[in-house]
C-alpha cells in the first residue's frame, strides 16, 4: 500500500552471500550452472516486492515462509532447491524441511550468488 501511495523505494543492493558466510552450519556446496538441471523443484520464499525488482526462474514455485509452509512444500512430493535473496532465509526454511523429512537443499548465497557468481540471469515479468 505505501509503495502505491509512495512510489517505488529504492532497494539497495547487498553483495551476495550476505550474512550466508557468516553462518557455518549452513556451509554447503555452492550451485554450480547445472544446478537447474538436476529434476529438483525451486521454491522461492522472497516476498512480492523482491521477486517484483529481481526477478525469478522460470519454473520457481513460491511459496511463503509461514506456518502453512512444509505443508504446502510436502504436496509437492518432490526433492527441492529453497531460494531466498542471500541464502539465510532459505537455510532456515531448508532446515525446518529436512526437519520434517523433506529432501531440500539451500541455494547458498540466494538470488545474488546465483545471479553474480554462477551467472545465471532471472526472468521479470
């Protein structure tokens, strides 16, 4: 409502990893450009405003990070990538699933790594 109201506020940008080298317990292997390929579904848990300025892969399913989340998640009935915008939101979410005993894995450094790092450009709409 405030951005109608207000216009667009500008969102500066962070380098990736941001907070994600900081967290050692969610140091795992960083995606690589076939990350896409392996048959694991993306769930992106940015909210509206982020995917809006920075795009999403074709393909991503978002699903909120809220107390409906690993039920939603579990319908899928498939292994998943957990993406946020630096990877810390999405090691959380990752955590919370393996919890469950769903098959999911942390894009690490988020949307930024991916994009800067790995090269792999999003989509806008």
């Amino acid at each position: 409502m405030l951005k109608k109201l207000f216009g667009k506020k500008e969102r500066k940008e962070p380098s990736w990893g941001f907070g994600a080298e900081r967290l050692a317990p969610m140091r795992e292997d960083f995606p690589d450009e076939n990350f896409l390929n392996d048959g694991r579904i993306i769930i992106d848990i940015r909210d509206e405003e982020s995917i809006e300025d920075l795009g999403y892969y074709e393909g991503s399913i978002f699903i909120k990070f809220d107390d409906d989340f690993v039920e939603e998640v579990n319908k899928l009935n498939k292994a998943v990538y957990i993406l946020c915008e630096r990877g810390v939101d999405s090691y959380e979410a990752t955590k919370l699933l393996r919890k469950e005993g769903i098959d999911a894995q942390n894009l690490n450094g988020g949307l930024y790594y991916i994009r800067e790092v790995v090269n792999i450009k999003p989509v806008f709409k």
